[in-house]
C-alpha cells in the first residue's frame, strides 16, 4: 500500500484500497484483504462494516467473505451510462477525422491526475500510434490532458499537484513544475489546441482539442496523435482548427451552449 499524500483522508484512502482489492479480486475474506491492502484486520472490519452499510460491499451468508455491494455497481452503471453517451456523439466524428488525416484519433476523459482512452480510431498510416482503450497516463503528459485541464476552474490544477513537484518525468521533453504546465495551459486557452512536444513518448506527437459538456465544463477531449515529423513538422494549426471544429460539434450534441442560445 503507498503512502498517503499528504492532503489527503486516510481513512478514504483505506476505504478506496479495500474497494479496489475486491473490484480485483471477487469474493475475498478479511484477512486476504488485509494482505492485499497492507491493512491491520481490525481496521479493514471496521472500515468493511461502514461500507456495508452504506452498500458498497456486501457479505455472504454462506462463507462470510465480503464482494462490491450494489451502491458500487450503481456507480458503475452511471459512469458506463456517462461515457457511453460521449462515446455515441463522438465516434462519427472520430471516424471523419481520422478518414480525412489517416492518423489514430483518440477520445479522452480526466480522472484526477490521469487521462483515460474510451474511444479510439486506428489510422491507416503504415507508421502510425496505437493506445488500448482503458489505458491511462499522467495527464500533464499528454495533450489530451493538457486540453481538458486548460479550461478547470482556476486553481484547480495547483491544488491537484500541490506537493507533488517534480512532476513524474516521461521524456527529456516533459513538464515537470506546475509553474511550467499552467504556463502552457495558458497557451493553449490562447490558441484554442494542445500540444504534446514529445512529452509523452519520444518521436510521437499529438495534437487535441477539449469537448465540454452542457453546463460549460471540459468534459473529454479529442486527440491525433502520431510520428512528429507529421504531427508537429506538418501544419499543427490546420490540424487543430479541424479538430476544433469537430469538438465543438460534439459539444453541441452534449448540451453545451444549449442555454445561450
């Protein structure tokens, strides 16, 4: 078990891992968990206790072990529900660019300090990039992440690694002070398109744009992303005005400007 950060609960943290153990391991008892986590037996029953009660894990009758409860399921399901709808309004658009580019287009959302690929289109290039959908990455690594953090609300990324500096190094290339991550973020509300210079993966390049949803908020982002010679030696603007355009389509179906109009 890592050590807690130190903003945060650790009696959270606790109550995360525990969830997380059972999420990868099924039906597990008190003492397995314990293993897992690192945690004293005594703790893990306390902690298991209030999560079944609140039905985020559930206990069977027969061998006592504990698994998910409904609570987590339900969460499950609404998160499914959440990107399967970004997931319907993008992909055409997906589809589009990556025709007109021939180049791997990603769909991205931000959890915490990391992206996670929901959606992908594989370019037709004979050199071109592939990322698993369900892969995640530090977010300040790429520019999926980049485009999405851009627009939280002010104050929203120092306090996200407030005391974490250096930030985790990728490449020669990467941000590592907040100081010179909310420097790009400012160019990138600027230009209206991210950049990722390398940063990520050495000789790849990658250019996104931020979606948002009906109450004004960076909801994912879409990305190209491929050798640098044609990402970022080619026309990164016109790449970005294109993916501009198809985000703020997307946008549109998701609500977003919906009450001004």
């Amino acid at each position: 078990m890592t050590s807690p950060r130190r903003d945060s609960v650790q009696s959270l943290e606790r109550a995360f891992d525990l969830l997380e153990a059972l999420a990868a391991g099924g039906e597990l008892g008190v003492t397995e968990l314990a293993n897992r986590t690192g945690l004293v037996p005594s703790t893990v029953h306390r902690l298991l206790a209030t999560l079944a009660k609140r039905g985020y894990v559930g206990q069977s009758g027969d061998s006592g072990r504990y698994r998910l409860g409904y609570k987590a399921t339900e969460l499950a399901g609404g998160l499914e529900h959440r990107v399967a709808r970004l997931c319907a309004a993008a992909r055409p658009h997906l589809e589009q660019i990556s025709a007109q580019t021939g180049e791997t287009i990603n769909l991205v959302v931000l959890e915490a300090d990391r992206v996670v690929y929901v959606d992908q289109v594989e370019g037709t290039r004979r050199v071109r990039m592939f990322t698993s959908v369900g892969t995640a990455a530090p977010a300040h690594t790429t520019g999926s992440g980049k485009a999405i953090m851009a627009y939280e609300a002010p104050g929203t990324v120092g306090a996200l690694y407030a005391g974490r500096e250096p930030l985790e190094r990728l490449t020669p290339s990467t941000l590592v002070t907040v100081a010179a991550l909310e420097a790009d973020l400012a160019r990138i509300r600027a230009r209206g398109y991210a950049l990722d210079a390398e940063e990520h993966e050495a000789g790849v390049g990658c250019v996104a744009t931020a979606i948002f949803d009906h109450a004004g908020r960076p909801a994912a982002a879409i990305s190209v992303s491929g050798p640098t010679t044609r990402i970022l030696h080619g026309d990164t603007h016109e790449l970005g005005a294109l993916l501009g355009r198809h985000a703020a389509e997307i946008s549109a179906v998701l609500g977003h400007g919906a009450a001004a109009a």
